[in-house]
C-alpha cells in the first residue's frame, strides 16, 4: 500500500458542523442552499424538528454565514441564482446541545453563557434582570444601534427538557424557564428578521410555545422533507466515486453497493408520500472508512430514550407496522404508556404509509442500521445478556441453524432463557415472545427470517441455503401440541416446492423454570 492509497479521493465534513469550515477547507458539501434562499425569502420564523446528527447543526450554521452576507463561502451552490443583495443582519445563534443538564442552575448558566458573549458587544445594561428580560433587551437594542433587524438560530432547544424525562420537578423547572425565555421572541416580532429553531422533539403541545405562535413548523412539511438527510439523487450526483471505490474494495458490482447503502442507511421519511433520504452521518463514515458498520447506532441512544423504555410496559412487537394520528406526532409529553412518538422524533421509527381517508400514519423501522442496531440495544432490558454478548449469541444460532444442528441451536437458547435474572423475569408469556421475538428478529441481519405478527403463521420461520425450519413454541403446552399446529395451520404448505430441506420444530416452554422445556425435530 502506497501513501496515495491511504487518502481518500475527497474530503468528508465528518464531526464539522461550521458551513463556513467544510467550504473554505473544501470539504465534500451536498447543496441544501436553495432550501436556505426559500426560508429567508417566503417567511420569518421556523421549527424543524429531526433526529441527531441529521444535519441540523450545519442548516443553522449555514443560515448564519448566508445572513451573515458572505456570500464567497456559496460560490458554485445553487442559491447563486437567486440571491443578489446578501444583506448583512446581526446574528445571535445558541447552541443548547453542548452541555449536560442535572439541575436549573445547569440551564441558567447555558443561558447566561449566551447572554453574556452578546451583552459584551452591545451593552449589559440589564446585566442583573432575569434571562428572558436580558434577552429581550439585546434584541432591541441591537435593532436600535444597528438599524438592522436581528437573526436568532436556536440548535437544540429542547435538549434541557428530553434530560429531564423521569424528572418532573426538573421538567416542570425547565419549562417555565424556556417558556418565558423564547415567549420573548414573540414580543420581539418588529425587531427580528428571521427565527429558527430546531430539536429532536416537535412542539405542537408543549407549554414552551403556547405563546410562540407564529414559528411554523416544517418538520413534517413536504417541501422540506428533504432539507436534512441525502437524497438517493444526490448519493448519485455527489458520492459515487466513493461508493465505486468501496466496490472494488469488496470485489462486487456497484450497483451491490447502491442496493446495500440503500438497506442499511436510507429509508427515512419525514412526511406522507415524502422522498426518502439517508441518514447522512452513517454515509460519511460509510464512504470515508470504505467499510459498512452501524455508524449512527454506534454514537449512543439518547439518555431520555433509555428511560423512558425502561418504564414502558410497551410490546415491541408493535412497533413495527404500528399506526399513530397527526395528533401523536405533536404531542411533546413523552409518556411511559405511549413512547412511540418519541422513538419516531429520535429517529428510530419513520413514516412507511399513510391513509389519507383515516390520517393514519403507519411506521416502521427505517434501514437496517437502525432495525438491528435498536433490538440489540433493546435485548439488555428483556434478557441478562449484554449487547455485545447478544452479538456473540446470534452468530451461534445462525451458524448451526445454517449447518442443520437445530439442536444445537435449541440448546444455546436454553443457556441464552437461563441466563435471564428473576427481577427481568415477570413471568408473562408476553415476556417470552417478546424474547422469542428479538432473538429470531435479530438473527435476520444475517438469514431469512420471518416472525409471526398476525394470526395463522408460525411462531418463526429461518430460512437459510440449506434449509427451512418452523418452529411452533408453546407455553406451559406440550411439544406434540406445537407440532399438531404447525400440520393443522399448514405452517409448511407455502415451502413445499422450495428444494430446502423443512424442519418442523415444536418446543414446550415452562413458565415456572422460566426456560425451554421439551422439544422435538423432525425433517420433513
């Protein structure tokens, strides 16, 4: 290997979130400025609510170089066309995401951070008022020296309130801080020339902006679906020298590469009948390391996140194909009974269908990464088994099932149930599918696999080169009951053309030894 081989063919903007960074220093820059000119010309104020690192911070950053007027950082990009004048405005741009929230103070002192860095450039007359009042005189005053109305971009507003889920006292303590604080840009309205907020989480319910009225939120607006996140097109247009290195690398055609990108990183969808887009950290990193890996996953699930699943008596099963109404994706109140809209404001889930009749949206998970990167995360909460431990499990399975061992197999998951500790073990055979569900799901990233979701099928069926196995559980049942089943339901009828060898396979579980009990296999 040669230096020149170690340099990729261009540079990708990874963990550079400053527009004015990735141009000057010529790092790879995938063209969202037409969505910037639309902003700042057709309206005034605006919410986009998206997962993290989707790309938020660089839309803020590039808002603030294009009202900053420097327009020699747009040079060859799309909003060249339109825009002429690049008028100067005062920019105020926070950035709530760089700090842990344990206590108020924690919250006061961000905002003050903020406060005073402006109160230093242009007064701290109100230096010992309130936060929303020192906010609200810089704003003014501002416009008043100036002449110029002023720019406020908001990264990551809600990031206060999502760790404090769990937390009511703190939550509530929070809320009323950055109610008053942001009401103030409500108030400010003939000084201000654009608003932008962005976060994790929508607001359409949340007490933060019943008085902030005037935002409009875009998060689930077809014209900017797109606006964060890599289209298919433009994977095309802007990385397909890279996605033919990595083809050659893995000695396959490029048109593999293409398919493989699009199962592991693409699927999101932000509104009803939206074009997709992928998910733009993993593809950087995808491209830049030439190797796939789950790169979004792999930067951590949010704290609030945890919580909440913890306390949820959720069925995970449901997640998949679950259905929500408008009204759902609005409502901010992550509650215990119902975590899905926040799972799908984190970026776990996403839109699939939508009933136009009913306002129905169906959701499901959107790639690969995100699928088996969150029911790996998910196994620790139902089984004593590490994350990491899972992996080394479901390789097993996978290997003897491929390799016809089905006892084997059955074996392991006996070892894999008696590891679950008895606080995790409620006894429900809810609890069991629920495992039954993650182990099959989770052996899909490397085999065929179905799991049951409706009436009429089998409880799982894995299909590899050699063979295809339905396997029948029954709990506190007998194996001779799981077998009938699978010939009464005719569970194997759909594969008998198949030139596999079928394995039916019936298992008994015990409830009271919290385990696998008898079994029985038989080659059809």
């Amino acid at each position: 290997m040669t230096a020149n081989d170690l340099l990729p063919l261009r540079k990708f903007p990874i963990g550079i979130q400053s527009f004015e960074d990735i141009r000057v220093k010529q790092f790879l820059y995938v063209d969202k400025s037409a969505y910037v000119y639309r902003m700042a010309t057709y309206g005034k104020a605006y919410f986009l609510g998206r997962p993290r690192r989707f790309g938020k911070s660089l839309l803020l950053s590039t808002l603030e170089s294009y009202f900053l007027g420097k327009k020699h950082l747009f040079k060859g990009l799309a909003i060249e066309q339109w825009e002429k004048d690049w008028t100067v405005y005062p920019v105020l741009h926070m950035d709530l995401n760089a700090r842990n929230y344990i206590n108020g103070n924690s919250l006061t002192e961000m905002l003050n951070q903020y406060l005073e860095k402006w109160e230093a450039e242009y007064g701290d007359e109100k230096k010992d008022r309130q936060p929303e009042e020192r906010f609200a005189y810089i704003i003014e005053k501002i416009y008043r020296t100036t002449g110029k109305q002023v720019v406020v971009l908001v990264d990551e507003y809600d990031k206060p309130m999502l760790q404090a889920i769990g937390n009511d006292a703190l939550g509530d303590e929070y809320r009323n801080m950055l109610k008053a604080f942001y009401g103030v840009l409500k108030s400010a309205d003939p000084y201000l020339r654009f608003v932008f907020l962005t976060g994790v989480t929508k607001f359409g319910q949340v007490s933060v902006f019943s008085d902030l009225n005037q935002l409009k939120d875009i998060s689930m607006d077809e014209r900017y679906a797109t606006i964060c996140g890599i289209t298919d097109e433009e994977m095309e247009a802007n990385f397909r020298p890279d996605m033919e290195r990595l083809a050659k690398k893995m000695n396959v055609a490029y048109e593999d590469i293409r398919d493989r990108m699009r199962r592991t990183y693409d699927g999101y969808q932000f509104c009803q009948n939206s074009e997709g887009v992928y998910n733009p950290f993993s593809v950087l990193n995808a491209l830049d390391s030439q190797e796939f890996s789950y790169y979004w996953f792999a930067t951590g699930t949010p704290t609030f996140l945890v919580e909440l699943l913890k306390g949820s008596d959720y069925d995970l099963r449901d997640l998949e194909g679950v259905e929500v109404t408008a009204n759902q994706f609005a409502d901010y109140r992550a509650k215990v009974e119902d975590p899905v809209p926040v799972i799908y404001q984190s970026g776990y889930l996403t839109v699939k269908k939508y009933d136009e009749e009913f306002q129905l949206y169906k959701l499901g998970f959107p790639n690969e990464e995100v699928k088996y990167g969150f029911l790996s995360f998910l196994t620790p909460f139902y089984t004593n088994v590490s994350k990491e431990e899972s992996v080394f499990y479901i390789g097993k399975f996978v290997r003897e099932l491929r390799s016809g061992d089905a006892e084997a197999f059955l074996t392991r998951l006996r070892a894999f149930f008696a590891d679950f500790p008895y606080e995790l073990n409620d006894k429900t055979e809810r609890h069991y599918q629920v495992v039954f569900y993650l182990v099959f799901k989770l052996m899909g990233q490397f085999a065929d696999v179905e799991v049951r979701s409706a009436r009429g099928r089998a409880d799982a069926v894995v299909k590899t080169s050699d063979y295809i196995y339905v396997f029948e559980f029954k709990l506190n049942g007998t194996v001779s009951d799981a077998l009938r089943q699978i010939d009464e339901k005719g569970y194997l009828i759909p594969y008998t053309a198949d030139s596999r060898k079928l394995v039916k396979v019936g298992v008994n579980f015990n409830a009271e030894e919290r385990n696998l009990g008898d079994w029985e296999i038989i080659e059809v």
